[in-house]
C-alpha cells in the first residue's frame, strides 16, 4: 500500500479547520479573529501549510516565557525561511509540560512594565502537591497583569480567549513572537502536540487508513501512552484511544506522516534522535510502508544571540538577583523587532 504524505498532511489540516473554535472559544470577533491570524488558523495561512515543498518544525513548551538562547530555536527557523522563501514554519507545543518545568517556568510569566522594570505575574503554584499538574489541564488566564504594556498587554489579551492554560501560553508566545519578528505572518502556524496525537489516534481524514495502518503500530504498546487525569498529572493511559500523548520519540515520529518535516533541534535531540528514527523504521516494518524519517536541522552552536540583543545593566542586575533570564518578550520592550534588524546565524 502506497502512502503520499503530502494528502495526510492536507487531511490533517482540513481536520485542524474544525477544531478552530475548540482552541479559540472566547473573545470578541475581532479578537477571534486576531487570535487565528496570530496562531496561523487563517484560511491564507493553512493553504500556505498545506502546499509548501518544506515544512520546517520547532518544538517549544506551552509557557509565557522563552528566555534566551532557547529564543534561538525560533530565531533558527526564520533564517532557514530567508534562505528558502518556500519554507514553511510548523511550531508544535508541547502542551503536556508541567509546572515543575525550570527551563520555561510556566508557572509564571516574567516581563517589564511601563518603566522598564521587570515585574512578575505568578499564574500557578509550585508546592510539592501540585508542581507536576500538566498546563494544559489548567484553565486559560483570567485576567491581564496590570503591569504589562504594548506588546504584552497585547498578548495577554489574546491568551485570556485560550481553551485553556495551555492554549493562552501558545497565543501569547505567538503574539510575542511576531512582534519580535521572529516568525513571518502567513508562513507560520501553531499546533498543540495533543491534536496532532489525536488525529492519528482517532484515525481522521480523507484516505487516510494508510496512515492509519502506519500509525497504528507506531502507537501501541511500549509507546508510552498517557492521558490527563483527575489530579491534573499525567498517568498511563489503558487504552490508545485515551492518550493525551505518547512518548517523545513517538510524538516525534508521528511528524513524519505531514510530508517529510525537518524538525530543528539542538544537541540534547540531537542524543536521542536514533530512537525516533528506530519507530519510524520499525513502523516501516509493520505496516509494509516506506515513510522517510523526520530530518535533524541541527541548531548551530555556540551563536552569540545577544551581540546585538542584550539587556541593559541595569535589567541584567535584576535578573540577576531574581535568578531568571532574559526573555524575547523583554527584549522585545527593550530592542523592538529585533529579529527583522539582525541574524546570527549569518
């Protein structure tokens, strides 16, 4: 049985079209409509998704905030758009991570106010009880800090129309990042992890019972199925059908099936890359298919990010003595777009 990946891909966008108002329930229509736009679910976007000869993956954890060099991810994907203006930015969220999380601190989101300060706004516990409830179990955010402006007042309005937690943090990391340039409008969409799972779970879309054939063994046992439980945590899921995710290598083999994705990573995926590649293989196996493994777009090393975008003394002090980093939305307030100005990878 044949497969042409390109016609999943196109499946899977058609599916994500009816999940539109599921994501992005509330709000008025104008900021509906800005919340598709930014995330990419706008009709021009999703054509652009679903024909483009390269499809370039990043993988960023629900969260408020993206510090540096984790900025660079992002920053990485734009520059392989300006070298392939056909290029297309897929940005998959980890809505599953936790608030246990001290890469992305989700549990609060860190940025500066009118006079340049930072200031904090605390949106979940980390006690012992609750530091591992996943984002995406949590309601959307309430309320805009009254201490944020400009360009965070404005993604805090966009993330108060989320399904949930999960979904504001992708609205206002979305907003955040197309003020800074870091993504290009109409070449960039933002998908939960948990509805790529689910697609193939369910076994959705137009022809797609290859796909299924294919996916079928990728995510039955030892896959590490798990769903969202009562608690707010992760726990093994009994069946497939329940799975909320499943475990890394198989979220990222799943990617496979949207047409030959290459998913931009750094040195720590780069050390478990094998394992993706030896599910896609064994899937091959199983189902009698040929689906080309995912491919590694190594992230360079050693990129000085803030040559150009770097904190003011008096910030990095701060900083400092709260122990956080430098966030893109902060050096967004600082530098304003800075991403359109510069490329260090140049």
């Amino acid at each position: 049985m044949s497969l042409d990946t390109l016609v999943v891909r196109r499946a899977f966008l058609a599916w994500l079209r009816s999940k539109r108002s599921t994501l992005v329930p509330g709000g008025s229509g104008r900021h509906r409509r800005e919340c598709l736009d930014v995330l990419g679910l706008d009709e021009a976007t999703l054509t652009a998704c679903a024909n483009t000869p390269q499809l370039i993956v990043t993988l960023p954890h629900a969260s408020p905030n993206v510090f540096f060099p984790r900025v660079g991810v992002c920053w990485y994907a734009r520059h392989l758009q300006e070298v392939n203006a056909a290029a297309f930015h897929l940005r998959v969220v980890l809505t599953h991570v936790n608030f246990s999380d001290l890469g992305w601190r989700p549990y609060a989101w860190w940025f500066l106010d009118e006079a340049g300060e930072p200031a904090r706004e605390t949106f979940f516990t980390r006690n012992k009880k609750a530091k591992h409830v996943v984002v995406a179990s949590q309601a959307p955010i309430r309320a805009v800090p009254p201490q944020a402006v400009n360009a965070d007042r404005a993604a805090a309005e966009l993330g108060l129309c989320g399904a949930d937690r999960a979904v504001s943090y992708m609205l206002m990391t979305a907003a955040i990042e197309r003020a800074a340039g870091l993504t290009i409008p109409g070449r960039t969409l933002y998908v939960p992890l948990n509805l790529i799972v689910e697609f193939f779970r369910d076994d959705h879309g137009n022809g797609a019972d290859a796909a299924a054939k294919w996916a079928s063994p990728l995510m039955g046992s030892g896959a590490g199925a798990r769903k969202v439980g009562r608690s707010g945590k992760l726990e093994p899921a009994d069946a497939v059908r329940e799975a909320f995710v499943m475990d890394n290598p198989t979220n990222i083999a799943l990617l496979s099936l949207l047409s030959s994705p290459e998913i931009v990573g750094g040195g720590k995926m780069a050390g478990y890359w094998s394992d993706i590649v030896e599910r896609v293989d064994n899937a091959n196996r199983t189902s009698g298919l040929n689906i080309p493994a995912p491919k590694l777009s190594r992230l360079p090393d050693n990129v000085n990010y803030q040559q150009h975008v770097t904190p003011s003394l008096s910030l990095r002090q701060a900083l400092e003595t709260e122990g956080v980093g430098y966030s893109q939305g902060m050096a967004v307030t600082e530098h304003g777009a800075f991403a359109e100005r510069w490329n260090p990878f140049t």
